[in-house]
C-alpha cells in the first residue's frame, strides 16, 4: 500500500491502527489533523508547496485576504519608479496616517490593512503561506500528501487514538505528527536559505 492519495492513506490509517471498525470515522479523523497542521500550539506547517505569489491591484486601505490564507511573508510594490517593500507592524503598533500617500506599513488582521489611504492604484505582490486544499474523495491529492504522508498518518492516528480514549497511543502518534511537522519545515527552511558558511580558521594549522 502506498500513501500517495486519499483513499489509499485512509486504507493505511486502518492498517496502522489494526482497527477495522472505525471505518466511517476516518476522513473525520483526517479533516482534525489537517486542522492542527495549521492550528496546534507548538509549531504549524509552513513548508515550499504551500508559498504563493500574488500579484493584485490595491487602491484602497484594506485588502480582503487571499483564498487559503494562513501566514504573510511579504508585500512588495511593483513600480518601477518606486520600488519597495511594505514593512509590517503588529495590529496594536498600527498608526493610521489621515493623509493619503504610499503606503508605509501594513497588518493582518480579518484584512491586510495599511497605515494610509493609497494615493492611487498600486501593482503590488503579496507573498504568503496559503493551506492546501483539504483531501477528499473528489481531491486525492494535495502538495503536503505528496510531499510529507507521514504528517497526514500521524496525525490521523493522533487524532483517532483520541477518539479511542488510547492516551499511551495518542501520546505516542502526536509526539510523531509534530516532530514530522518540526522535520519538514526545517528541511523547507535548509533548502531556502541553505546551509550555514563554514568556519576556516586563520593562517596554517598544526
């Protein structure tokens, strides 16, 4: 068996747990760890698959917040003449300017919002992290399944374990799910930034 789709990693999920009476509990199992990928207090997934550039048109002080959005990386103006980033501040660090003018600084709360009224429309590129699209019967696929299965299984143990009122075994596969989460973003962050320059000593070595 393989975990290359839905229906094949609801099939491992029983294997796994020698359990074949949970059957029908199974995409719930797997929707609640999909959930804490993105949602546990310890460390959400933040991983290549899921960074996306957008490129839109803002002429106004908010922005409704792209499809799938969970964290912001950047924002970027897209003027030739004017090039630049927007630098973020916290909500409660925001100071709205009354005058209009090129936005400074931006936040993210139930919309991007500036410090400023935009003077005019602006090119700009938004660069975010967004969630997958959830697996399902009618999507067997999606980049974390693709690339990260054991995340998926863990965490549909977890939460099935959980279910099962298994305390030892739930322990056991929330341990795995969050060191696979911890795995993958540290391989993500390694190939994005590479690894760390070397030390060379100074002059000749003994």
């Amino acid at each position: 068996m393989s975990l290359d789709t839905y229906d094949n990693l609801k099939k491992e999920i029983i294997n796994w747990s020698h359990r074949d009476d949970v059957d029908l509990m199974i995409p719930t199992f797997i929707q609640i760890a999909e959930m804490e990928m993105f949602a546990n207090p310890v460390e959400v997934l933040e991983v290549r698959g899921q960074e996306i550039r957008l490129e839109t048109v803002t002429s106004g002080q908010y922005l409704d917040l792209p499809a799938g959005f969970q964290s912001m990386r950047a924002i970027r103006f897209l003027i030739p003449q004017d090039y630049g980033s927007v630098k973020y501040r916290a909500p409660g660090q925001m100071v709205y300017q009354p005058a209009t003018g090129r936005p400074n600084f931006f936040t993210v709360a139930s919309q991007i919002e500036f410090d400023r009224v935009p003077d005019s429309d602006y090119d700009i590129e938004i660069h975010y992290f967004a969630k997958p699209a959830a697996l399902s019967d009618a999507n067997q696929v999606n980049e974390v399944l693709t690339d990260n299965p054991n995340i998926y299984l863990y965490g549909a143990l977890w939460s099935l374990y959980g279910y099962a009122n298994d305390e030892i075994q739930q322990q056991k596969y929330g341990d795995m799910f969050l060191a696979a989460i911890k795995g993958a973003n540290k391989l993500y962050k390694k190939g994005r930034y590479g690894s760390s320059p070397a030390m060379t000593p100074a002059g000749s070595t003994p």
